[in-house]
C-alpha cells in the first residue's frame, strides 16, 4: 500500500479492526505528488530486516523459523518481557541454532514454527 508517511491510518486500522471506519487522515494524491524515490535499506539501522532477507535466500525452514522467533520476539516486547533491541537477537540465535531443512514438507515447516517458538520462550524469558 502506498500511502503518505503517516502511521496515523495503520494506527487507526489496528485499533478499529475488524470494523473500517472513516479516516480523517490525508490521502496520498498522485497529481501533486513531485517524485518517488526508492533507496537500498540501511541494515545497520534493520538488523531484522538484513536477517529476513537472508532467511528468503537460504530457502527451507530459515523464513519459517525467523518468523516464528520474531513473532514471539515482538510479544514479549510489548509484554513488556524484552528489549527492543533483543528482538534481532532473539530471531538471529532461533535461526542459529534451529537446523534448516532445505526442502521441507509442511509437517517438517509446521514443526519448525514451534521449535522457533519454543527455542525463544525457554531461551529469552
């Protein structure tokens, strides 16, 4: 979705889900729109975001695993149970540790999906 710069509607479609309500904020308008720009992503500054392109290209069971530790990850942040900061760590450690299966069946990804879940709960709480 392209949009303008403003959390304000992502916000207000989170805390008004399942229902749309009307939305006060500004709509993006092509016709004044001057440019649009696209940069590479700085992943110092989105350390995840490095770890879930590499999880894509490694294939297998690394996206799963990623996605399942960074689930549980953002959980116990606004639990108030973790850093900010410790999310990364905890997707990177569930990726380390958890051994990628390169073609796997949905058994085996399901599977995968609890390991991470579980590698997170018993290793970061």
């Amino acid at each position: 979705q392209l949009g303008v710069p403003d959390m304000g509607l992502p916000i207000q479609l989170a805390m008004t889900y399942p229902e749309r309500v009307d939305s006060p904020f500004e709509r993006l308008d092509f016709a004044t729109m001057r440019d649009l720009t696209f940069e590479a992503p700085d992943f110092e500054k989105t350390p995840c975001l490095k770890l879930a392109m590499d999880c894509a290209r490694e294939g297998g069971t690394a996206p799963c695993i990623m996605s399942a530790a960074n689930e549980v990850a953002v959980s116990m942040f606004l639990n108030r149970k973790l850093g900010y900061n410790q999310i990364y760590d905890c997707a990177l450690a569930a990726v380390e540790s958890i051994d990628i299966v390169k073609d796997p069946d949905l058994e085996t990804i399901l599977e995968a999906d609890k390991a991470a879940r579980v590698f997170v709960t018993e290793h970061f709480s």
